[in-house]
C-alpha cells in the first residue's frame, strides 16, 4: 500500500506538524477528555503540548472535528479549554487545537510552555 492509498479517516498528522505556527514541547500529563454532545469522558496522556494545542496519546479516539472541553492535570496545577479534535490517529491519539481560552488558563499555559522553553 503507497502512503496516498491510505484513507483519508487515518491521518498521520504530518501536514499538521509542516504547518505549525508555534513551538511544541515533548510534555507529559494526564488529560480528560469530555464530548459536551454525547456526555462521553476520556481519559488520556498528554505527549506534546503548544500554545494552541497538544497531542493526546489516547486507544478509544473521537471523531475529528469533535468539540470537546479538556483538563491537563500535572503537579503544577491544571489547564482547562474548550478544544476541538483536529486529526486522529486511530488506536494511538488525537491532535486536538484549544479553542478560545480562558485569559486566566491562558496564562496557566503560557507558564508550563516558558519552563519548557527554558
């Protein structure tokens, strides 16, 4: 199988990462997951995080383009956000975009990326 017969509902995330406008960080934490829609909770990791998003290492995926509201925890407190579900890579994870964060999670955020830049 050639890499432009896969389909299209697999996608690897490569024009994603051609494409990003900030840094991302190799960042660990856990995350819940929960469709406002279908009311369904997930729980996941966190392996890479960026101003406007992050990747969530995740078996049981959601369909891309889901609305979704996230929690980072890890020991220095907590990130929450409404995001949304922008690729997935089926039985591995998600790459998921915040969407309009909070200015006081905003902040939270903005802390964690300036540890792991420096």
């Amino acid at each position: 199988m050639r890499m432009n017969d896969i389909p299209s509902s697999v996608d690897s995330g490569a024009k994603y990462r051609e494409r990003r406008a900030v840094p991302r960080y190799s960042f660990i934490a856990t995350v819940e997951i929960v469709d406002p829609a279908s009311g369904v909770r997930l729980s996941g990791r966190v392996s890479e995080l960026s101003r406007k998003g992050c990747y969530v290492d995740i078996l049981n995926t959601l369909p891309k383009d889901t609305p979704i509201n996230l929690r980072i925890s890890r020991d220095r407190g907590a990130f929450a956000s409404p995001a949304k579900i922008i690729y997935v890579q089926e039985g591995m994870g998600m790459g998921v975009a915040f969407i309009d964060s909070p200015a006081d999670q905003a902040k939270i955020l903005d802390s964690w990326l300036a540890e792991l830049a420096a």
